[in-house]
C-alpha cells in the first residue's frame, strides 16, 4: 500500500474520532469554540487529501498537501490546548496524538518526496 493511501485510510478514520471528540466536548463539557476549530481543522486534513486525488496538475497537489499539512498541524495546536485545560483527558489525548504524529509525518514525507520529483521535472 503506498503512501497516499495510507495517508486516504489515517486521515479519514482520524476524522472520525475528531467528530466523536467534538460531539463529547459539546455534549458532556459544553464547550463549543474549540470543539468547532477541532472538527474543522481536523476533518479537513481528509478532506484535503480526498481533493488531492484529482489535483489539476502536480503543483495543484502539492499545494492540497501542504495545506493538509497546515491543518494537520493545527489540530495537534488544538488538541495540546484541550489536553492542557483539562477538557479532554489523557487516554483520549494519547490516541489521537499518536495518530496525528503519524499523519503529519506521512504528508511532509509525501509533499518532500512531491516536491523533489516536481522539481526533476
């Protein structure tokens, strides 16, 4: 299985465990503001990548990675924020931290490897 669809596999069952984060943190600690930039930037990783695979051109891709990068980042800047205020606990935080780790280190290796083949061209 090659790197892009791995990437198709993670980001999309880490999307799903962002919108059953965001659905606790609505319903049970009734915390809707970063519930809603969790839910958006970490469903659009996914998103972004599902995009990707009909990119107009090489460039085209290359740019939805890097910005699924972007977000990838972000989520891990929410996640830390919810871990850190107490809104969501340990166990829960550990499991999408380690994934998301995984999923920012497979789109640099993705979008590095992109770019060095874009650039032979």
């Amino acid at each position: 299985m090659g790197n892009q669809n791995i990437i198709q596999k993670k980001s999309f069952d880490f999307a799903l465990e962002i919108v059953r984060i965001a659905k606790y943190l609505e319903k049970e600690q009734k915390e809707f503001v970063l519930s809603r930039q969790l839910l958006r930037s970490g469903t659009a990783i996914g998103a972004l990548v599902r995009e990707s695979e009909h990119a107009e051109s090489k460039k085209d891709f290359i740019h939805k990675m890097s910005v699924s990068l972007k977000e990838a980042n972000e989520t891990r800047y929410w996640l830390d924020l919810l871990r850190e205020s107490n809104l969501i606990g340990n166990l829960d935080f550990t499991k999408v931290d380690d994934e998301i780790v995984q999923i920012i280190r497979l789109l640099a290796s993705i979008g590095k490897s992109s770019k060095q083949n874009y650039s032979k061209v």
